[in-house]
C-alpha cells in the first residue's frame, strides 16, 4: 500500500528486454537506503517488486501483463520515474489509499500553465469516468492529486503547484505523453457492493446506545444464570 506522496525520482539506467517481458535497472540512491530484495515500490504508480540491489539502485521484472497495461512499456534509458516506498504504519498518512495496481493508461491532452499553477488536461478512458469526481483523489503516474473537474467525455483536469513540479516527474508532461492512472480503491469498492446488493448487518436498525442484545450477551451475566 501507498499514499502517492512521491519520495524520490529515479533514472533508468538499463532496459533488459526478454521478448514480451523486461526488466529494469533504476538508480535511486535514496530509496534503496533502507531496502531489502522482495521489497515493494511504487514506480511511476506501479507496484513493483526489487529483485536486486546494485549499487546505489534496484532491478525490478515487467512481466508482459505489466507492459502491456500500464505505460512503463514507454521507458527508456536515461529516462525518469516517480518513486515511492510501501507505506509505514507509523508515519502521517499524507495523499490517499494508493494500491500502485494501475486501472488504465490516460493520455496528457492540455497544458495550462498560470502563476504558481500548473494545469493538465488527462484524457481517461471512458470506463474509469464514473469513479472520477470534482475534489477527488487520483493517482497519476504514482502521484496523489486532486481533480479539478472533468467532462463529459472523461477528461479531468489536476492542478500542479510548484511543489510538485519540483520532485516529480510530471513537470516535464504535455500533449501526448502517457501516464498510468488508479482511481480511488474505496468508490471501485463501493460500487462492487451495490451492485451485488449483498445483506449486510450494518444495514439493520442500530441497537440503542447502552442496549445490548440478549444473543450477544453471554450466560454467565444474565439474571438467569445467578
């Protein structure tokens, strides 16, 4: 699990291309402080698994389903991919529940640059739109944003601040270029439930506060019993 908060940028330093798979050799000096082989790490959004640890960076396998759902097939050498860590269970919880399993690929449509903002246009595939909504979370390419608003036609709009622009690598996207996309865990969630239309108990009257029902309490407390 991640938050989407990105701790480093790393560089492709070699693509090993084994037919319909690959694996990738990244410096990242920071992020492999503290790492371990079996490691997960968020790459440009997408949760991967360290194989080795060279140096002052990783290798992590793409496996054909990888290249061909998500843009890390778009890699090269020398070029740059956000970074990110698992989550710690004790650390702020700063961007919003990020699995790193990518829903779909988006396509940069507009840029819009304005005083201290940044704006992208990412054009969604239609079948991630209904989990897309104004204020909402959104992951692209490993980081967490808002939604500023979205079309109809499934084209939402994330403002950068200077921040961000700063340490990611989303300063250098415009018109054309691919990024990976996971929408919000909890509305994918949601939506399953209600389509099934499964009983819960949690959709039973609430029991008073301070009643208890006398199928939960045990033998030994009831006045029968003494």
């Amino acid at each position: 699990m991640f938050t989407g908060i990105i701790e480093a940028v790393g560089t492709v330093r070699a693509i090993d291309h084994h037919g319909d798979h690959a694996r990738i050799h990244l410096d990242a000096p920071t992020i492999v402080e503290d790492a371990a082989i079996g490691d997960s790490i968020a790459v440009d959004g997408c949760c991967l698994t360290i194989t080795t640890l060279p140096g002052e960076g990783f290798t992590a396998d793409l496996m054909a389903e990888t290249m061909r759902a998500t843009a890390l097939g778009d890699l090269t050498v020398d070029g740059t991919v956000n970074l990110e860590r698992a989550m710690r269970g004790d650390t702020r919880f700063g961007g919003h529940l990020v699995q790193g399993h990518v829903d779909a690929v988006g396509k940069v449509v507009a840029r819009e640059e304005q005083p201290g903002t940044v704006f992208l246009s990412i054009a969604a595939p239609r079948e991630l739109t209904r989990y897309l909504v104004p204020k909402g979370s959104i992951t692209v390419s490993g980081v967490s944003l808002t939604i500023v608003d979205i079309t109809d036609d499934g084209v939402f709009r994330i403002g950068l601040i200077p921040h961000t622009l700063d340490v990611t690598t989303l300063h250098g996207m415009g018109p054309g270029d691919r990024v990976n996309l996971e929408v919000d865990v909890i509305a994918k969630y949601v939506e399953r439930l209600l389509q099934a239309g499964v009983a819960t108990p949690y959709a039973s009257t609430p029991t008073p506060a301070g009643d208890v029902p006398s199928s939960n309490v045990p033998a030994s407390n009831t006045e029968e019993s003494r």
